[in-house]
C-alpha cells in the first residue's frame, strides 16, 4: 500500500513552484516543461520495464540541475517523485486521468499544441523501452491503443499518420479518447488477464 502522501495531488501552489524550477536557468533549455514531465511520467507508470528514480529525473532535467542548495534539491525532488507517485496511483486505481493541457491539436504559428508537448514526451518515455512495449504478447492491442498518442505526437511522418491527423474531426475524436486509453494501457501491462 502506497504512503497516501507520497501520491496526495499537487497543490497549485506546488504546481506553480515546480513549473519555475523547471523553466529557469538552474536547468538545461532541453528540460521537460509541467506538461512534458506529466506526459513522461504517464508513460514510465504504464511502462512495463521499470527506469531508476535516478534515471527518471535525469531525462525530466536533461542532465543535472544547478540546485542552489540542498534544500532545495530536496524539495524539487520531493514534488516530481509526487507527481509521479499521484500518476500511478491514478492508473493503479482506475480514476480519472486528471490531463494537464486540452485535448485538442490546434497549433499556431508559433506554437505546437500542448497536448503535442505532452504526447512527444509520452513517446519520449516509450522510447528509452521500446522493445518492452512493442515486443508484447498484445503487441496489435497496444498500438491500437497507442494510435491517439502517435498521432497527437507528430513525430511520425508516414502517410497513414500524416492523413489522420489532417482530418479535423477524426483527430478530435482520437485525442478525447487519450485519457481512458491511458488507463488501459496500464491494464494491459499490469493486470492479471482474467481482470482485463
């Protein structure tokens, strides 16, 4: 049973907080933003292959942080683990997925859609065990599931991608699906089967 205050939710306070440390100057311009770092984590609780704690947090920062003090490394550190902790217990438990950007692909000129920021990062966090995901016994059901995601990511450029995500509608529809679907990816890798 997990500690109910190492998964108690981010305050705004402590949203507000950890979002600063991460677009100052203590930490690489290659770090992840709040949304960034959301979507990695969801990817690395689904994840059927664990990563460290160590390299959690190394991929989140791009390298180390310039902390300026202990204290301070403590504390930044205590919020990511929360964050990461809440988001399991979120999938683990079947709530919610709580996203912290629209579920929508409308960029601008000058700038890509959060939920693009989100899903790259997501894909980021597939990445680092992608033989894992993809060498599963439902390996067809989990890119089915992931679909949404790789589409909202814009990282792939073929065709049958590229034309997904120009009908409007049809993406629309695919990126509202991304929370439920979160959830049952982590069914898929962590359920006994008769629970699926």
């Amino acid at each position: 049973m997990q500690n109910p205050l190492l998964t108690a939710p981010l305050n705004d306070n402590e949203l507000d907080e950890l979002e600063a440390f991460l677009f100052s100057d203590a930490v690489s311009e290659d770090a992840l933003d709040l949304i960034g770092t959301h979507g990695y984590f969801c990817a690395l609780n689904i994840s059927p292959a664990e990563i460290s704690e160590k390299q959690r947090l190394q991929e989140v920062f791009d390298g180390k942080p310039d902390y300026q003090s202990e204290e301070q490394k403590q504390r930044i550190t205590h919020l990511l683990n929360r964050l990461y902790s809440n988001i399991g217990s979120d999938l683990y438990n079947d709530h919610d997925m709580l996203m912290p950007c629209d579920l929508t692909l409308h960029d601008t000129e000058d700038e890509v859609a959060e939920l693009t920021l989100w899903a790259q990062a997501f894909m980021e966090g597939v990445f680092l065990k992608e033989d894992e995901w993809f060498n599963h016994q439902a390996e067809e059901e989990v890119a089915e599931l992931m679909l949404p995601i790789m589409i909202a990511s814009d990282l792939f450029e073929e065709p049958e991608f590229t034309s997904m995500r120009d009908d409007q509608r049809l993406c629309d529809e695919m990126c509202r699906s991304i929370p439920d679907l979160l959830v049952d990816l982590y069914l898929l890798f962590h359920a006994p089967k008769d629970k699926r």
